[in-house]
C-alpha cells in the first residue's frame, strides 16, 4: 500500500509540474491526491499506526480491546487533525491577509501607490512599479500583490509587448519581496508558523540575496525598454464605498493594515499564539476604522465591488485550497514512512545542505515553489546543525524555491497568473527573463552562504 501511495504522490507531483500543459487546476490535484492517500492510508490504518505510533495508540485505547473502529478513530483525531491544525494556521493567515488587502482596496488606500506611477520615463515606472511589488509583497501575502499590480500594470500600459516585460519584472520582485519576510509568501510562513526561524534573523538572513536576485533581473529588463513608453490613465472611477473617504482616512487604514501586520511577529513572541490570532487582531482593529469612517454611508445601497478584489479573491482561494492540500499530503507521506525513507536517501547519494537547495531551485521551477519547499523542509526535523532553529538548511531551502518559481514562471502561482493575462510564452520568458533571474539567483547564493 506504501507504494501505492508512494505513485499516486509521484503521479500527482507529475500533474503539478505539468499544469501549464494539462490545463489542470494545481489546487485540485493537490487536494485530490491528499484525499486518496488518506483514504489509502486509513485503510490499513493499523499497519501503520503500529509501525509508527505503538505506544501512543496503547495509551489511547487505555485498556480496550484494539478494532478497526478504534484505529480509525485513533487515525482521525491524533494524526490526520494535526495536519489539518497545520494547514489551517496558513490557510486562516491568507484569508485574514486577502480580507485586508479587499478592506483597503475597497477604500481606495493603494490609490496612493497609483500616484507614484504617474511617469513616462520607462525606466522608472518599472522601477516604482517592481519597489512598490517588492515592499508591499514583504508585507502581504505575494500572490495577492502580485494580482493587484498586474492589474494596474494592465490599465496603464496599452502595448502588450511591454506588458510582458512589466509584468515578468512583477513577478521576479514579489517572490522576492516574499521571501524576505516570514509573512510575505506560504513558505516563510511555515517555516516560522512551525518554529523553524524566528521572524528577525529570517529576515537579516534573506535580505541581501533577495534584494540582490531583485534589482539584478531587473537592471536587464530595463534594457529592453525605450527612453519613453506610452502610458494611458483614466480617471478615477466611482467606486461607491469610498468616495467621500478623505486623504487622511485613506492613509489612516493603510497604515493602520500594512503597519499592524508588522506587529505580528511581536505578537507571536509575546504571546506564543499561531500568527493567525495576531493577524486576525489587526483584521478586526482595520474593521473596526472601516466602519467609523464610512459610519455615514454603511446602511445605505452605495457599496460597489470593485474589479481587482474579485480576482484576488479568486487567485487567494485556489492558492488556501492548494496549501491544505499540500500539507496534507506530505503528511500522508511522513504517516506512510516514505519522508523517513527519502531522508536516508538524499543523505547517503547528496550529502550537503547547499546541493539539496540547487536540487530544490531546480525542481521548483517547473512543479511549484510551496509545494518543493514543503517537501523538502518535512525531510528533516528540528536537530543540531543546519537543521536547528534559524539553521541555514530552512533559509536555503526557502530561498532557492521562491527565486526558482521565477525562473519559467511555471514554478508560482503568480508567474501562472501573468502567463493567462499576458498569454505569455515559456520560450520567451526563459529567453528574456528566465536567465537573468538564474544568474542572480547563483549570486543570492553565493551571498547567502557567506551571509547566512
């Protein structure tokens, strides 16, 4: 049954990293391929349990005699709901994230970060347009910001062939911008979620090789556009909710959202609380300004959706449901034996920390940056060494697999993002782009085995 399990994974891996081609939704493999693992799993529910669990399954039938239903109790409350716990922290975090960045949009608090863009030196709109992505992403969850820029990439840029050179430029810096902090991208949000790193020396630790893979790519990019490029603002659209909000109001809530999710990390090291709690704390804080300053149009039919949170909503769901999947299949993995076996495996034929996170790149920028991060971080527990807490194993681990989902674009959910709205081809963006990240990458390397 373990090798089942063992293909079905394989086959599922397979479809994630053939998505571009398949047409197949990422997140209904991963949850797909969770669901049978499981349901194989529980079927020979008391090989495993005894192979894995013998003690604690003894303490928990406290004298009873052992039956299929009590395994499978046993299976459902003391195994398969800690990876679910695991999963929802992550998945809470990004609803709480996305709920944030639709409070601000809807209110109008990004239209200052419109402002900055008013230009038509090409150079340095992509510079504003890629710092903006890159800080913001560092603060919010990167696929959202990502979906929001490229929105606004898309209205003010009529050429589609520069669209595509923004764009790419986009998608390089929020995954960046993600991986510099541990509240910016699913796999910095693991690893500290789960006690890996702390959130300050993750932070000092990625922090030149970041912004090193960031600005590198895009000082090629830059080469590829003219002095000057033909830009195309409307005006401001009636947008309801928002209209009578005043400049104050709008940077009130901005502040009062980006800067409380910059408290988190103290929240959790105050409290010990999951990172959700704190987030749902600034959730409720922003709510809160929301409804005291539009007190006087809240009862009354002016509420009007905008276009951008309908897609970040849509984007944000497919990747909450894609996370609990992954989750749950690599604890399925761990459940069955295989993450032990491959341990022995990557240390007997590899050998060395810095290898595996070159495989990791590698492997991430065709199946998925999470989804290669999550799996080989489960290869190792919390030991001595580079696997202890803020170990340079976690940091390589997260590092290689973000700046590797920039590579094709078909390694994040963001570069797939860009490829539906800009119809862009692999070809070329690994041409353009994909080389230039793979260059810089090597540096952010390099520096982070010196820094890290």
């Amino acid at each position: 049954m373990t090798l089942v399990v063992i293909a079905i994974i394989l086959i599922g891996y397979v479809l994630l990293a053939t998505s571009y081609y398949t047409k197949i939704n990422k997140a209904a493999v991963a949850i797909f391929i969770a669901t049978v693992g499981w349901v194989l799993y529980i079927c020979y529910g008391s090989d495993y349990v005894m192979s894995q669990h013998p003690d604690e399954y003894f303490v928990f039938l406290n004298g009873a005699v052992p039956t299929s239903a009590a395994v499978k109790h046993y299976i459902a409350s003391n195994i398969f709901y800690k990876y679910v716990a695991k999963g929802a922290e992550l998945v809470l975090f990004l609803l709480v994230t996305m709920t944030i960045v639709e409070i601000l949009n809807n209110n109008g608090c990004f239209d200052f970060f419109k402002q900055m863009l008013r230009t038509r030196n090409s150079r340095k709109l992509l510079w504003y347009m890629t710092i903006i992505t890159f800080v913001v992403s560092a603060n919010l969850d990167n696929l959202t910001v990502t979906t929001m820029m490229l929105v606004v990439m898309h209205e003010i840029i009529p050429s589609r062939r520069y669209r595509m050179i923004y764009g790419s430029a986009i998608i390089v810096a929020a995954n960046c911008g993600g991986a510099l902090t541990v509240i910016g991208d699913p796999i910095g949000l693991l690893l500290w979620s789960n006690g890996y790193v702390t959130a300050t020396n993750y932070s000092m630790s990625m922090a030149i090789p970041c912004l090193l893979s960031f600005i590198l790519p895009n000082l090629w990019l830059a080469r590829m556009l003219p002095e000057r490029i033909e830009t195309q603002w409307t005006a401001m659209p009636y947008r309801g909710d928002d209209t009578n909000l005043k400049v104050w109001q709008r940077l009130l809530m901005l502040i009062v959202g980006i800067g409380g999710l910059w408290f988190i990390p103290s929240f959790h090291a105050i409290t010990k609380l999951s990172p959700f709690v704190g987030a749902m704390c600034v959730l409720a804080v922003l709510w809160i300004v929301n409804e005291i300053v539009n007190r006087k149009i809240m009862n009354v039919d002016q509420m009007i959706q905008r276009k951008t949170p309908r897609v970040l909503q849509y984007g944000i769901i497919q990747l909450m449901l894609f996370v609990m999947g992954m989750i749950l299949v690599v604890g399925v993995a761990k459940e069955t034996g295989i993450i032990s076996w491959l341990s022995v495996q990557c240390d007997h034929y590899i050998g060395n920390i810095w290898l595996m996170g070159i495989l990791a790149g590698a492997i991430s920028t065709v199946l998925d940056n999470f989804a290669t991060a999550i799996s080989f971080v489960s290869l190792y527990p919390i030991d001595a060494g580079p696997w202890m807490m803020n170990g340079i194993y976690w940091k390589i681990i997260a590092y290689c697999s973000s700046v590797g989902g920039s590579m094709l674009l078909l390694g994040s959910m963001s570069g797939l993002a860009l490829i539906k709205m800009e119809r862009i081809h692999v070809g070329w963006y690994l041409k353009h782009v994909g080389f230039a990240v793979f260059i810089s990458s090597i540096i952010g390397l390099v520096v982070l085995f010196l820094w890290g």
